[in-house]
C-alpha cells in the first residue's frame, strides 16, 4: 500500500485510532526496544505529551535491561501527572522483557503489546509503531479528523519482494537471539549452515514502521490460520536490518512524524511553536482542552479540533490510496 512514515528507534508508542462511532478511545503501546542509550524518562515524558490529546490509552514496556530505578521513576511520573491520573488512560507492563535490537525478540515484543491492547480494548482500528526518537508533526486531532473518513480495512506497510544483497546478508543466514533465553544483553550471533531462501511462501521485507488494521492484527495475534505461526518461527532466525540516522522529512510533505531527535534537541521547540501550539512541555493542543492554563483540565473528550496538519496529511495518504487504486507496488 504505502507508508504513512518510515520511522524508528528504541522507543516505540504506537496509537490506535478509534472507529467512528468511538472518538473517545485510542490505544498506544511504548516500548524500550534496546537500551544501550536510552532516552530518561523526561525525553519519554516529552513525546508523550507531544504526541496525543487525552484520548488515547498508553500502555508503556521498558525494556529489562533498563534500571529499576529508571521504570519507577516513570511509573511515579506518571502516576503523579493530573490529567493521565484523572483519565486513567496510562498503563505500565511492569514485567519488562529483554529485546534484541535487530533480533526477533523485537517482534516478539510488538506481537506482546498487539495482544494486550486487543485485550484491552475493542473500540480501535489501526496500529501504529513510533518511536521516542521520533516527534509529530501534527497534532492528534489532526490524526483523527484524517483517519475518521477511511476505510477501516486499509493497511499501510512498506514492502518489496525484490530482495537484491538483502537474500544473502539477511534471509540466507541463521542467527540466534540470547534474549530468547537470558536475562542479560547480547548481540545476536551467526551460526552454520546457511538456509535457502523459502519456496512454501514469497519473502518480503520492509520498514518496522506501518498502520495495521485492527482485523490485520486479529489474524497475526490470534491465528486462527496457521501462517502467522509459521512466519514467526521462520523469522526466529531472520536478521533485522540496523537502522542508520536518516534526514528527517519536512513537514511540507505531509508526513505525520519526523525522526531522529535526542533530548533538548532545539528543532523539538520549533515544532512545538510553528506546528504544534505546544509551549513550555504541556499537551498539544486539541479539542479536548480545558481550563487555564491551556489543557490543565480535561473538557469535552470527543471533540475535535483539527489544523493546517490534518491537510497535509490528508493529502498524503491520498497519494498513497491513489498509487493502491492504480494497483503499483502491490505486493511485488
């Protein structure tokens, strides 16, 4: 189909944008996917604010290699947060899993969050990886107000069948993933003999970023098909790409998040300021908002007010519904 954005880091905060009849319950997931610098608690803080209005519920995984004092430190904050207190709508897994970066112990960890946030809740439509190195370049009402009007069974993934030096450096070889069974950190290494490429199913690869569709994430979750299953144990021994820097989007384009930002990063105030009407670290601004100062109470939680960002959006994915429409890069 497309992507929306191709973005990634150590952190992810994927949301889930309500169906229709249900503007008042989105779902994000965060995760610590590898901890070797992980951004403080604050840094997490700051995108999370960023990011979303009330409306969405966050379900937050550090990694196990991550100190305690680090996961109680986040608990506390938000714990002590006035509004995430009164909605209720952050969650912590407080039994952290050890990751892998580039190991399948980072899918395992995704599948983790997608079954929990099935469980949770029934009223969402899409999944979406972020990261915390990632920032919004809109707000989340401009998010909804884009997404309402959609077809809930569209799915947004990036993918190509055309494997190039990617079938002899990354499906070919067999690797193993220690954090599959210990409780400490350790890359992933490389063991013999090599394997052929599959012939039961056609390979493709692509970007850990993409928009599922919630009857997508039923399938691969619960698996009332065996191919899910089968996938995963073939991908047990797959190598995941390393994800170098890449130059982060303007907002011209259209794309809803720009990446890769550290704390204090300068550029992060621009965005708030020019695109955001987000000042001093508070929430983003939306229709929810209540209370002086701007957003210290939680108003009407449904209503929407969306900006210039919902446009640009907008814009964006209907190029991409275009590009499915004329039948390109479908599944090729």
């Amino acid at each position: 189909m497309g992507l929306v954005s191709s973005l990634r880091k150590i952190y992810s905060i994927i949301p889930i944008f309500p169906p229709h009849n249900s503007l008042n319950q989105t779902t994000l997931f965060a995760e610590d996917r590898f901890v070797a610098t992980p951004p403080p608690p604050p840094a997490l803080e700051n995108s999370s604010n960023a990011l979303p209005s009330v409306e969405p519920i966050y379900v937050i995984h550090l990694d196990l290699e991550s100190p305690a004092e680090e996961r109680l430190e986040l608990a506390s904050r938000v714990e002590k947060d006035p509004i995430f207190a009164k909605v209720g709508n952050v969650f912590m897994i407080t039994k952290a899993n050890m990751v892998t970066y580039r190991g399948p112990t980072m899918v395992a960890n995704t599948l983790h969050a997608c079954a929990i946030l099935l469980k949770r809740s029934k009223d969402w439509d899409w999944f979406i990886n972020l990261s915390a190195s990632d920032y919004p370049l809109v707000t989340q009402d401009d998010l909804l107000h884009t997404f309402s009007d959609l077809d809930r069974e569209l799915n947004f993934i990036e993918h190509t069948s055309h494997l190039g030096w990617k079938a002899h450096d990354r499906a070919m070889p067999l690797i193993v993933d220690p954090a599959l069974y210990q409780s400490t950190k350790q890359d992933i290494f490389w063991v013999t003999p090599r394997r052929t490429l599959p012939t039961a199913f056609k390979l493709f690869t692509g970007s850990a970023w993409m928009i599922l569709s919630r009857s997508f994430v039923e399938y691969v979750v619960w698996g009332w098909d065996n191919f899910p299953r089968v996938l995963l144990m073939y991908y047990t021994n797959f190598v995941s790409p390393r994800r170098k820097a890449t130059s982060r989007p303007s907002y011209a384009t259209g794309a809803a998040f720009a990446r890769k930002f550290s704390e204090n990063d300068p550029v992060l105030d621009r965005i708030d300021k020019q695109l955001l009407g987000r000042r001093n670290g508070s929430f983003t601004l939306g229709g929810w908002c209540a209370g002086k100062p701007r957003c210290s109470k939680v108003g009407n939680p449904t209503k929407l007010k969306p900006g210039p960002g919902a446009l640009r959006l907008r814009q964006l994915i209907d190029r991409l519904l275009l590009q499915a429409k004329s039948s390109q890069n479908q599944c090729k």
